[in-house]
C-alpha cells in the first residue's frame, strides 16, 4: 500500500498559509477548514514547514495569550518531515508514530501535491483489514 492510494482517495486538495501570516490568520484558517495542521508555502509553492494547533498551544503556554505581533514563522516547525506518493504505507505509519508527527505533506519533485494525516493513515488500514477479512469470510463460506 502506497500513500498515492490516499490521495486517490482524499484528494489532492491542500490548505496553505504564507509563512509571514499573523497567528489570528493562522485561527481563522484552521477554524474555518476544521482542520488541524496547515502546511506553510512560499510563493513558488515548495512546503517550507507545517504548522499545527500544538504548535500554537506550546506558543501560548511558553509566551502568554498575545496573539499581537506573532508570525507562522515563529510557531512552524520547519523543516517540515515530508513523503512521496511512493513511499509505503506502513513504513510512513512508523515515522508518525516515533516522530509523533500527524500531519505529512507530500511532495513530487519538491511541489506540493497533498497532505497525509494520521487519520488518513488508520482509515486506508482499516479499510485495507476490513477487505481482507471480507476476503477471508467469503473463502471460508466456499468451503475452503
């Protein structure tokens, strides 16, 4: 299973924020998508960094509740951890898991063509089980 099954699936439709938008930009956009992570993009489309709603929660813990002044460069984590439309289901699973990253963009030829997310992950696995057993099922009612 490739990461390009989920996008056939999702789509590859994917919410961007300039790097020099304000945080209240920042809300706006994940509030109105309800989404949880943007990927940040320069003006020629290359991902330069993620920026999620952790990342404004460890801003606001670390400097107060000002939103006056703060910038998506300054909460982004950047470089961001990318895939390809290639890059093997469970092994993108793993990388999630130990980097503890939920959201992935994916890129071809350095250009943006989708965001992964863990979600996106457990469905396509849940979905790839639940054929499986079907598979099984069917099988086992031919007799064997």
């Amino acid at each position: 299973m490739r990461i390009h099954d989920i996008l056939r699936r999702k789509g590859d439709s994917v919410v961007t924020i300039r790097s020099d938008a304000t945080l209240s930009e920042l809300l706006d956009l994940l509030t109105e998508h309800r989404i949880g992570a943007v990927v940040v993009s320069d003006a020629e489309g290359e991902a330069t960094g993620v920026v999620s709603e952790r990342d404004v929660i460890v801003h606001l813990q670390a400097e107060g509740t000002s939103l006056g002044g703060v910038r998506v460069r300054d909460l982004m984590t950047a470089p961001p951890v990318t895939c390809s439309p290639d890059d093997d289901l469970e092994a993108l699973a793993r990388t999630m898991t130990e980097r503890r990253i939920r959201h992935l963009p994916v890129l071809v030829e350095g250009r943006l063509a989708g965001v992964v997310s863990i979600g996106d992950v457990v469905k396509q696995r849940l979905d790839q089980l639940q054929d499986e057993r079907d598979q099984l099922v069917g099988y086992v009612q031919q007799g064997g």
